[in-house]
C-alpha cells in the first residue's frame, strides 16, 4: 500500500514539472507586449531627447552668430570720414595717399577706432575680408602725420567669424551729389562715406544663415 502511494506520489510531481517546462503561448505573447511597449518609450524618449538637444545647440549657434555679425556691424559703424590731404607742410613730408573709405563686394577697408581692449587705442586702418572660410579683420595704426617714407607699421590681424562660405557687402549713397542715391557693388576711394552698408554673409552650415545686416555710417 506504500509503495503504491508514494508510486502515485511521484507520477503526480513528475506530470507537474513536466507541465511548468517552458512558457505558454499566452504568456509568450504578453511578455512580447510588454516589450514592445517599453522599446517604443525608450525610443520616443531617445527621440524627444535629440530634438531637445537639437533645439538647445540650433539656439545657441543662432545667439553666437548674431552677436558675432553685430560686433561686424558696429566695426564698420566706427568708420570715420577721414579725408585725404590735399596740402601738407612746407616740407611735404606727410603723406598724400587717400585714406578714405574703400568698399568692394567681398572686402571694405574703411579707417575706424579701436576699443582698446587686445590692440592700442586710437584710430586704426582697418581691412574686413574673407580668407579661406574666415572672415578677418586687419588692424593697422593710423597716423595721418607718419612720414611717407616710413615703414607701414605691422597689421594685427583677427579672426572675426569661422565657417564662412561667402560675404557679400553693399553701399547706399551717391558719389556726386548731383546723383541720387541707390545702392551700389562698390564704393572706390572716396572722401565720403555711403550712408548705409549692408553686409550679407552666407555660412557652410546653413542654420547660421541671418539676414543682412544694415549699418548707417556717421558723415562727420
């Protein structure tokens, strides 16, 4: 009788282990459920993740440009209406060459004062153009007493803005007063100022891209 019980004893855990190998097809079916679930949070929020990232650095290239196109505005502001001299000393040993504002579509030279932060304090010859993917700013000390023979002092040079593909600039004025004024590709050597410039700069990375900037220069 006891070995009877404990023969059915062991058919019954056997038949039981044997039922609990594995899983069920509902269960299968549930657990790859639960994964799809969590996969597709996992990835929205990846994805929510990146956009937000992306939205913080599209912000922060943008707020890095502005402010570097401005500081390019207010350089070109600070030009001043010099103009060339038509007589000097009895010894004539001042210079005559014109030193007035140049401007072309891809570079403006224009004499304009220094903050005086990194460079000296006072007027400086400066040259704005693009080299390679910089756009660069030439300082050079103005003297308009320098003798004519005297060396050209040496150029400081800046680096304003990186990346740049393309800078086109445009003058508003007229040279002959008897002309109306309208814009123009150019502004050759000339003792007046144009009354506005525009600057355009065009990026390797397109989301720097800004409208041009508009700088009203001062006449004297």
């Amino acid at each position: 009788m006891t070995r009877m019980v404990r023969s059915r004893l062991i058919a019954r855990v056997a038949a039981r282990r044997s039922g609990e190998q594995g899983l069920t097809m509902i269960e299968l079916l549930l657990s790859l459920a639960i994964l799809a679930i969590l996969t597709g949070f996992l990835a929205g929020g990846l994805a929510m993740a990146r956009q937000a990232f992306a939205t913080d650095r599209a912000g922060e290239i943008a707020g890095e440009t502005s402010a570097a196109i401005q500081t390019v505005a207010a350089l070109v502001g600070s030009a001043l209406p010099v103009r060339p001299e038509t007589s000097g000393p009895k010894d004539a040993t001042r210079t005559k060459e014109p030193s007035g504002f140049d401007g072309r579509s891809e570079a403006v030279a224009f004499v304009g004062l220094s903050e005086g932060r990194s460079l000296r304090g006072g007027p400086h010859r400066i040259v704005l153009r693009r080299s390679g993917s910089d756009l660069v700013a030439d300082f050079t000390p103005f003297d308009r007493a320098r003798a004519k023979d005297s060396p050209e002092p040496d150029a400081t040079r800046v680096v304003v803005l990186s990346g740049v593909r393309d800078i086109r600039i445009g003058y508003f004025g007229t040279l002959d007063p008897k002309v109306k004024p309208a814009w123009r590709a150019d502004w050759p050597r000339a003792e007046r100022l144009p009354d506005l410039v525009s600057i355009r700069i065009e990026f390797e990375d397109a989301r720097r891209n800004e409208p041009a900037a508009i700088v009203a220069l001062r006449q004297g």
